[in-house]
C-alpha cells in the first residue's frame, strides 16, 4: 500500500496546498510536463479538458485541490506524482465514468508510458501502480463521512440477531477513516469525522479513540503505535456466515440485511465512492474469521472476544492466526493440581505434628498432613516433584515448621460459603449468623501523614512486619508485634563472630518498632516478603520493584540492601515470590516479565510478548506457571520453565492492572480500569463470568483460602466482596449497607446474563 | 488525563487543541524566527500537542502504578525520564504553583493575556499570630475494623451508613417531593474530602459560627436538605414530619450532621422567639423544633453530649419565654421541661455541672421579681418536671413561692396559683382529711408565721387549712437545710 499512496506518504504531497502560493514560478520541468499533459489529453480526443476538471471540482470539497488543473495555472509547480495521479482522473473519467476506476487506470498507465516521456516520469508511472487511480478517489474527505454514516445506520437498521456481529466492524473502519483522512492532510475533516461519529464507539474503545484524537498530522500516523498497527496489521471481525454474505451484499449493491423499506442503498456518487472506502478497508485492513455456527447459538460477548488485533495479541501458532479460544486449545492440557510435597519433608511434618499432639493430650488432634491439603479438585492434573522448577533437594527446620503450621491454620480456618447468602434473609436474628458464615472480617490499616504516596504495602505471611513502599523512593518496616527491629553493625571482626550469642552482640542497640529502608531512586511500586517461613516464623527477606528499573533484595536481618537485580531497562511495576520461594517474578515497563532467581543477578527466564505494559505478576499456586496481567487489555499464563504462553486470556475492554490466582489452582481473576473483574477458567482459557460493580479502577484483588470469595479494593475507596462459585447472573437480592445498588446490570444490557453482582460493599474513607 | 470522566470530548473548535498557533510563533519568536509561516505554526503546534499527550498518557501510568487519580509533576517527571527526555526541574507535587492570567491592559483586549506564577505576600504580624503548627510525627498507620463478621461496625473510621430512606411509608412522598433527585438512587460512593460540599444557601449565617467546619459528604447534605424541609414549614404534612423525626431517632451515621441540626434549631428558635411570636405557626414551630432535641437526644447512637451547651440555650430559651403563644405555651413549656428532666437524668453524671447549672437558672426565672409571670411559670414546670427537691429549692427555699405570691390579686385563681398549688402538692402531698392549722395554739401559730415568711401570704393561706401538708413542706425543708 506504501506505494500506491504517494501523495499521502510524503510530507511533500501533504503540504502541498499550503505550499502552492509560496512556491510560485515556472520552471522547465513542469512547463515541460504541462506540455506533455496537454498533449496526451488532446491525443485521448478530450476537446475540453478544462470542462473535465470543473466537473471533478464539483463532486469535491473546496478544501480538496486535488482539481488544480495544470492548463489553466500553468506556472503553478506541482509534484510530479500528484499530476500523474490527476491525469489518471482525466483519463478515465470521461471514458468509463461507472466503472471501476482500476482498469481505466491501467491502460492510461501504460498508455502515459509508451509515449516516450522523460526517464523520470517514466519510473514515476511504473512505481505508482494500477491503484494509484482508484487512490485518488478516495481523496475526498466527505466520501467518508458520508460511507460511515450509512454503514452506521445500516448496522443500526439491521436485525436484532445480526447487530452484536455487526457492530464490531464499525470500530476497525472508523479508525482506518480516520488515520486517513489525517494521512491525508485533511486535518479538520478529520477532527469533523471524530466528533461525529466517535461518540457511538466511546464506551468501549475509550482509550484508542481518546488517543486517536491525538493524532492530527501525516507524520504522527507514520510513527505512532497504535496508528501502525491498524496500518500493519489486520484486526480481526468474526462473522457468521449469513451475517457476512449480507455486510458483502450490502458492499456491492447497496442494499441487504436491514429491515424492508429502511434501507435505500448507496444513493449518487459520493455513497458509491464511500462504498467503495470502506470496501478498501474492508479489503486491507480486516480479516474476516467466518464461522458456520448460527448468528443465534453464538453469545454477544463471544462476537466480541474474537474481534480485534488477534494476530499480534495471540501468538501465532504455526504461522497462522487463531483467536484466544483456538490458541489455548492448542496449547494442551495444564498440570494445575497442587504442587507435590517431598516425601521426607511430609514424614517429618507428620512425626512433628504428632508428637505435639501427644505433648498436647489431644489425641483428637488430627495430624494428617493431607488435612491441610486439599484434595485434588477432579479433573486437575497434579504435577510430579519433577514438573516443579528445581528446588534443593535438602529440607531445612523451617520448612518443617511451615508445614506444620500450614496444618494448624487449615484446622482453625473459617470456612467462608457465600451461597448461604442467597437463602438466608438479613434482618432477621440468623441472619445475622448467616453473614458471619458467609463474610469475612476486615481491618483497615490508615496511612498518616504520607507525603507523595504508598503506591504498596505488604504484610508478612506471619502478620509480624507491615512493608510500605513509598513515593519518595524508600520502604518503610513496621513490627506489628512491637519488637524492635534491630540490624546490625558495621564495625565488627568477622573473625569475632562464632555463634549465635556473638552474632547478637554486634546487634544494633535500641532502635525502633519501624524502620526505613533506603536504596531505590525511584517509587517503589512493590514489595513482597519472602513465603519460606510461612505463617510460623517471620520472613528473613524483602523484595522491593521500583521505578529506578531495578529490583532489590533487602535482608531483614541485617536491615540492609543485598542485591539489586538489574535487567529492566524500565520500571518494574510488580514483583512475586514464587510460592515457594528462591525464584521472584517481575514486571516492568519494558512489556516483558522476567523470572529471576535470588542467587543470580541476571534473568533466568523472560515472558516476552505482550503488547504492552506488564502492570503485574502472579505465581500459580503450584508456580508451575506465571500470570501477567498487560496494558494490551489481555493477561496470559506463562510455562515458567519453558517460558512460553500457555494461555491468553483476552480480553478486557482496558488496561488490566492486577491479577489474582485462587488457591485451589483453578481460577484466575484479573480486573483494571474498565471496572470489571473477570474470573478465568484456567484450564479451558475461557472467561467464567464478568463481575462488575466497582466505579473506579480495581487496584487489588485476594481469593479466601478455600477460593470460595473473591475480595477486591478499588479507587472507589470499597472493598467488595465476590461469591466465586456462584452461576452468575443477578441474585436474587443485592445487600450494600442498607443502601440498594443496582450492579452494572443497567450499563451493560448484554452483558446480563454474565454480570455478578458483589454480596457485599465496605467503603472506607 | 483522569480515567474516570467519561471522556465526553466537547466538539473542539475550528482550531483543535489546547497548544495554540500564537504560542509556537511566540516561541519562534523568542528564538530569533520572525515570520514563521502560517502553515509551520499549525503543524508545529499539532505535533507539539500530540507530544504532549505522549507525554501525559506516559504519565498515566505512573499515576496508576503509584495508586493514585490525580495526575501529579512527580508522574510527569518520571515519563519525561523513561522518554529520555530531561525532566523539567523545580516542578513539586507539593504546592503545584497556581497560574493566574491577567489582561496586562486591560482596554486592548487584543494585546494577549499574560500568566504568572501567583507570589502571596506573607505578613509577618499574621505569621507570628496565627497558630503555630507542630510538625507531624512522620509516617504511621492505625488500624480500625472495616467489617467485623461481614458486619460494618459503626465506628467514627468508618463512612456513615448510607442514608436509608427514612421510612417505607414515607418512601413515596419523599421520592415525589424531591425535585429531580429520585429517592432511591443514592450512588454508593463513599464521602471524599476532594469533594467540595457546597454549603445550603439557608445556611450562610451558620457558616460564620460553626467553628468546626465539617465537609458534609453529598448524601449527608441531600439528607439534611430533605430533613429540614420535611420538618419545616409546620404546616406541611404530619406524616412527613413524624417519619423524619422518626429517622433522627433511630437512625445512625448522623452524627457528621449533628452540629449542623443544632445550630439550625438554635438559629430557629431565636429567630421564631425574637419575631414575637404570638401567632399559632411560631408555636407549632417551636413544637418542632423541641421535637427535633427530643429525637436527637432518643438518638442512642449520636453523641449529643458535646452539644449540650448549645442545645441548653434553645430549651431554656422556649421554657422561660415570657410571651409565648397562647394556645401552645403550656404545651410547649411542658415538653421543655420534659426535655430538661431528660437531659439530667441521662447526662447528670457525665457532665459535672449540669444540675447545678440548669436548677440554678430556673430558679433565677423564679425568683427574680422583675420577671413575667409566664417565666415563673416556666420555671416551676421545669423545677416540677426535674423533681421534688429541686421544686422545694425553688418554691420553699428561695422564696419562689412568695415572689409569685406578691405578684397575684388576693383571692385569684389563675394558671399560675394553680401551677404552684400543684407544686405545693407534689412537695408533700396534702392529707386526705384536712385539718386547718389552729392559729391559737403556740406552735401551729409559729408554723403559720414560718409559712407566710417563706410562701409569703398569698399561699400561706392557701396552705394553712391543712396543718399536715404545711409541716410537711415546711419540715422536709427543715431536714434539707
């Protein structure tokens, strides 16, 4: 296409129009070539050709030159190429005035060329090609307009059944109208055509167009991103069979698939000129995935998952492009079942446990390891020892407590059942009982006195330090517990250090419950405490990501920063422990994840392949697999050793910011600034349900310990609360302190039967 | 760039953007470039505008990331840093300085504006005046519970319960009287400090004496508008006002509003006092306004108590008014009174001074001969409604009875004897069989002496048929003193 838009692709042909008066003067060359132009039109048996151009200058615009004739202004300077294109209008216009421009083009091309002009003009015809004619009629801004307007109403017009089919196809063309009418230097036509029509497309495609709207020169098209790749790639529209032989009928006559009598078809020559604009779209830049399923037995919803820029948002999988659905069927099944336990770790957690039983007289006491465990879920896979990125094969004491205590927490765990909420009436005394069953409690810890911000804060899985990361590159430690969080000095004799009681002696004196840790330059946008002591003993390190590109390692021990992972070469947004430790996960800026083990400063893995920003990590809870939720609007499921995608999980109407796996490995929950939470099926790719409620960006989710419910903490200052198992659909009865909140149900009428609603708000302040 | 708003772009005019062609030329200028061409200026000025939401969209990011909604310069210096473009520096997101523009002459309106940097001058008289303010201890957190059993415990941490509709019955009448606003569609958004509470134009005299400005959050202001207008004028519907009252009762969460209310009904009462008020409205008003500190102190989850002293006023005020409605005032001084006894029963031990305080003023009000009869007679509803011993105080101790007793006719029988009377009869109960006290016998005649010293004549006599109830009001202030 590069070629055969010449006028467009340089500044030159763009510019022209204001250039013209400036450049005024004769010159050799384009008396020579007003010779040659007259001359062929009078060799073609044109009498009046200036007769010829007042015609064209009717159909267009006055802000469209493309009519300036060459006879009548003949010291006007003209580019070579734009006169070329002219001729090609003069040359088929009066001969075939219905055809297609494509033929007539043709033959004057060869015609020009076989009359012997100069060298240059010569390589000037042959570079343009047979569809530099038909370019030319796409030059006129209100063909657009006017092809826009009629396929909207058409789409609008059409049957209830077909319109979810339709209606995906108005984004693709409106942004490929656009990008043109900019290309081609009609700056107010286009910002004309936006206002007008980019209303309709806003409430999903609100990014996109917002950042369209920015672009209003030639230049901008060639070079930004978002422009490129409607220009290079092909965006996807799936279409049923029938619905697309009607969009094909109505591109060739005029007419098809709207209700009898609203409908006229293309009318005059501009809609037929519209026509045929968004044929070269329709041509150029869509591909069409056809499917023979009926327009009925397919949900709205699904119509949309298969539209967009497929081939670059889904890997391609032997070199041909699938949508979401095929890719993650082709990827196979996924081991999701909980990670296996080493045999002598699991004796000894046992013999632990009992024994503390018999020390305990608690015979009742269940030790069995596998209570804690839950049961494989039917239809997961469990991974082998094998499966499970490399761990050292030795066990330590404190694996054993954590284990042990892993036990402990299952025995005393509240198991929360959301489902009793639907029976059970709240006002009444059981009520009461029914929620407590249903609905955990919640503490808020309150910030004071922040300067610029805590973008993150963590609490260690013993719940005795509370991290914060802060705007003005530095963390902040806190003991919960009240103990004094001591580090060490730095004038002491390594030789002097023998024991544990001489360890203590070069142990700060005083000191405080709270503590800053300085090192990042930059915001830190996480920090994660390390899970190898799990709930029994506290952690010993601390991950922090920051905006200086670099992730560190602090000890808590020392209070001091050990390693700076270096890798990034721009913010780290995010990063995870593996569940088992060793291993951390990032994501940065820079559109990759990366794996990183601590004892190594250089990556051991990069995730590669979203489109744009990674906003954040998550470990499968068997950290076989990594999830990364992008900017790109779509989060995938990475191999963690292999470091290939395994799933695509596509697609939020907006960036996706964080992401959420459900301890019992089946579910993945993602939600960002589109408002929604989306809950993922992991080993099907395949979107469970939409659960909308939040008004402001969701900034955080958690998953209860048996993933009966989902919490989630949004900009909207509530904390809401999910039922994870429920079917979906609007229940039966919505409680929100007291006041009744009508869900999305209203925003989003297709969407209705997929929409939960949450059982329960919290605002906070 | 706040992702919020609905981006409804307003159709830009015929010259998009915000980056205008006379900035690039002004720029050009400065850089020695007279005479850029028409055609320059404007695709310079595009291109710098598309940079610029580069830049800010960059931005975002960062703002997102660092969990916030405001787009602040520190987001702005990170983009410019991952663009490698240098950040521009002394920009803080702290006191982002505020442009001001100015028309430099203001008659040509051609000559451009001008922007600056406005520079507040800082008198040093004020400075050194005003309250000096300790520098916070740095960063640190509190925890409180959001929700305890999926229950949201009402505690000051937590937003007030959104308002419920008042009551069911009256449901209907709200959503039809409110103009506009439906009553159910009260969107859950939680109260924001960024949230400006514009405050009710009846309200603008309060403004300047509530020392302690609260920002109402948008709920809690549409929930005081509607109240107060359900409530007043009196006239309007009685199911109405029974419904609101019924929502200050029991309804929690309304404790931000709490001064707001007392200071309305403060303000009220003055008014409705000072404007004479003799007509029957001025006394339905007043019921209102009494039965509005009536629900707000039923209230169990508000804490009235640091409103006592301004709620104190307004009772006093009703109870001691000397020109009441006619029709009304023993109505109106009846429930004062009950009020009162209310206050002291329920907040006498946690505020010292309350007895002392309110016995001592009605005893003023009734011992004072310069004042009206109808301010005797609220004060000794008022004594009679706190009790026996505060009613001796005031009748038999100090004399009240005697001052009352100066002001009647001999021989009247009007409200206020009868006001007295009944107080003599709560004091002690008159006997069943009366006998006169015999003014012949030595020691009846030195009660009667007593009794006209302190009930004063007039209700000496009244009191002197029965030997058994003088002693009885005259001894028990004998045991008292």
């Amino acid at each position: 296409m590069s070629a055969a838009t010449p006028a467009a692709s340089t500044p030159d042909g763009a510019s022209t129009p204001a250039a013209n008066p400036a450049a005024e003067g004769p010159s050799s060359n384009t008396s020579a070539i007003d010779r040659m132009v007259l001359e062929y039109l009078r060799s073609r048996g044109h009498k009046d050709p200036e007769k010829i151009l007042e015609e064209i200058e009717r159909s267009a615009t006055p802000s469209d030159d493309q009519g300036k004739q060459p006879e009548t202004t003949p010291a006007h300077s003209i580019s070579q190429e734009e006169l070329v294109k002219q001729l090609a209008i003069f040359a088929q216009k009066p001969a075939n005035p219905d055809e297609n421009a494509l033929k007539d083009g043709t033959n004057v091309l060869q015609e020009l060329s076989t009359m012997g002009n100069p060298q240059n003009i010569q390589n000037l015809i042959s570079s343009i090609g047979p569809v530099g004619a038909e370019e030319i009629l796409s030059l006129d801004p209100t063909d657009k307009h006017q092809g826009f307007r009629e396929l909207q109403s058409w789409v609008d017009g059409s049957l209830d059944m077909y319109r979810p089919e339709f209606r995906p196809i108005l984004f693709p063309i409106f942004c490929h109208f656009y990008l043109d009418l900019v290309q081609q230097g009609f700056r107010e036509a286009a910002q004309d055509f936006y206002t007008t029509f980019s209303h309709s497309l806003s409430p999903i495609h609100q990014t996109t167009l917002h950042h369209l709207s920015t672009i209003t020169l030639p230049y901008h098209v060639q070079t930004d991103e978002v422009a490129q790749r409607f220009r290079s790639e092909k965006y996807t529209v799936r279409m049923s069979r029938s619905g697309f032989s009607l969009l094909i009928g109505w591109l060739t006559e005029g007419f098809g698939g709207e209700p009898t009598g609203t409908g006229e078809g293309f009318s005059g020559d501009k809609g037929k000129r519209g026509r045929a604009a968004i044929m070269r779209v329709v041509n150029n830049h869509l591909r069409f995935d056809v499917t023979s399923s009926s327009t009925t037995s397919v949900s709205p919803r699904a119509w949309e998952e298969s539209t967009g820029f497929l081939s670059s948002v889904v890997p391609q999988t032997n070199g041909s492009t699938t949508d979401a659905s095929t890719y993650n069927a082709s990827k196979g099944e996924l081991k999701l079942g909980p990670a296996p336990i080493a045999e002598e770790l699991r004796t000894e957690t046992e013999r632990t446990l009992r024994d503390q039983a018999l020390v305990d007289h608690d015979p009742g006491a269940q030790y069995d390891i596998h209570y804690a465990r839950q049961a494989p879920l039917t239809g997961l896979v469990s991974p082998a020892i094998s499966d499970l990125p490399p761990h050292p094969p030795s066990f330590r004491s404190v694996d054993v407590k954590r284990e042990v205590e892993k036990v402990r927490d299952a025995r005393k765990r509240i198991r929360y059942d959301p489902s009793v909420l639907n029976s059970a009436n709240a006002n009444t005394p059981q009520g009461a009982a029914v929620r407590a069953r249903a609905l955990p409690s919640i503490c808020a810890y309150t910030f004071h006195d922040v300067g610029e911000g805590v973008p993150c804060c963590e609490f260690s899985p013993d719940t005795s330090l509370l991290a914060a990361g802060f705007s003005e590159s530095y963390i902040r430690l806190w003991s919960l517990k009240g103990e004094k969080l001591k580090g060490m000095r730095s004038d002491f004799q390594t030789t002097s250090i023998r024991d544990v009681s001489s360890l203590n002696k070069i142990r700060e004196k005083g000191g405080s419950t709270t503590r800053k840790l300085i090192g990042h330059s930059g915001p830190v946008y996480s920090v994660a405490f390390d899970p190898v002591g799990g709930s029994a003993s506290p952690p010993r390190y601390l991950l922090s990501a920051s905006a200086d590109a670099t992730t560190r390692l602090w000890s808590l021990d020392t209070m001091t920063n050990v390693v700076a992972y270096r890798g990034h070469q721009n913010p780290v947004w995010d990063v995870k422990w593996s569940p088992m430790g060793i291993y951390f996960a990032t994501a940065s800026r820079d559109r990759t994840a990366r794996l990183w083990s601590t004892d190594r400063t250089s990556a051991l893995r990069i995730y590669a392949g979203h489109l744009s920003d990674v906003n954040a990590v998550g470990f499968h809870p068997n950290s076989l697999y990594l999830g990364t939720a992008s900017s790109d609007g779509t989060a995938r499921l990475w191999d963690v050793q292999r470091g290939a995608c395994v799933r695509v999980f596509y697609r939020h109407d907006d960036i996706v910011s964080t992401l959420a796996f459900s301890p019992d490995g089946r579910y993945l929950a993602t939600a960002g600034e589109d408002l929604a939470i989306r809950l993922w099926d992991l080993g099907s790719g395949r979107c469970v349900k939409k659960m909308t409620g939040h008004t402001a960006s969701v900034y955080s989710l958690a998953f209860s310990a048996e993933s009966s419910l989902l919490v989630s903490g949004g900009a909207d200052w509530t904390v809401r609360c999910w039922d994870v198992k429920a079917a979906g659909g609007l229940p039966t009865k919505a409680r929100e302190n007291g006041a009744t909140v009508n869900g999305t149900s209203d925003e989003h009428p297709p969407e209705k039967e997929e929409t939960t609603e949450n059982i329960e708000t919290y605002a906070s302040r | 760039m706040n992702k919020q708003a609905p981006k409804a772009r307003p159709a830009p005019a015929k010259v998009p953007g915000i980056y205008k062609v006379d900035s690039v030329r002004d720029v050009a200028e400065s850089l020695n470039l007279p005479n850029l061409p028409d055609a320059v200026a404007s695709a310079l000025a595009s291109d710098v505008e598309y940079r610029i939401q580069q830049v800010v969209e960059e931005a975002a990011r960062f703002m997102r990331h660092a969990k916030r909604t405001t787009l602040t310069t520190a987001d702005i210096d990170q983009a410019l840093r991952v663009l490698n473009i240098e950040p521009l520096y002394g920009h803080f997101p702290h006191n982002p300085p505020a442009f001001r523009r100015a028309l430099p002459f203001p008659q040509m309106q051609t000559a451009g504006s001008v922007y600056f940097v406005e520079d507040e001058e800082i008198e040093f008289d004020r400075v050194i005046r005003e309250e000096k303010i300790s520098m916070p201890k740095g960063v640190s957190w509190t925890a409180h519970w959001l929700a305890v059993e999926g229950v949201q415990p009402l505690i000051p941490e937590n937003p007030p319960a959104a308002p419920r509709e008042i009551d069911p019955d009256s449901a209907a009448a709200k959503t039809s009287t409110a103009n506009g606003v439906s009553g159910s569609v009260f969107p859950l958004t939680p109260p924001s400090s960024d949230r400006p509470s514009p405050i009710q134009s009846g309200k603008q005299t309060q403004q300047q004496n509530v020392l302690v400005k609260q920002t109402l959050s948008r709920e809690l202001q549409l929930y005081y508008t509607r109240l107060t207008s359900s409530l007043l004028p009196p006239t309007s519907d009685p199911a109405k006002r029974t419904a609101a009252l019924a929502s200050l009762r029991h309804d929690a969460g309304l404790s931000p509003l709490l001064s707001y209310l007392v200071h309305w009904v403060g303000e009220g009462v003055v008014n409705t006092l000072r404007g004479g008020s003799q007509t029957e409205t001025d006394g339905k008003l007043l019921e209102v306004y009494l039965d509005v500190i009536a629900a707000l102190l039923d209230n169990q989850t508000l804490g009235v108590e640091p409103y006592l002293h301004q709620i104190l006023p307004s009772v006093f005020s009703i109870l001691l008014y000397s020109s009441l409605p006619p029709s009304n005032a023993i109505h109106l001084r009846t429930t004062a009174a009950q009020i009162l006894a209310h206050l002291l029963t329920h907040y006498s031990m946690t505020y010292p001074g309350l007895p002392t305080k309110i016995v001592k003023t009605l005893i003023v009000g009734l011992i004072d001969n310069k004042k009206s009869r109808a301010t005797h007679e609220g004060a000794i509803r008022g004594l009679m409604a706190i009790g026996k011993e505060a009613l001796r105080q005031g009748l038999v101790n100090r004399s009240g009875a005697r001052t009352v007793g100066e002001k009647c006719m001999p021989g009247e029988s009007s409200q206020l004897v009868e006001l007295v009377m009944d107080g003599l009869k709560l004091i002690h109960p008159p006997s069943a069989h009366p006998v006169p006290l015999d003014p012949n016998s030595s020691a009846d005649s030195e009660l009667i002496e007593k009794l006209h010293a302190t009930l004063g004549d007039f209700f000496a006599e009244r009191v002197v048929s029965d030997a058994e109830w003088a002693r009885g009001i005259l001894s028990d202030e004998a045991s008292v003193l």
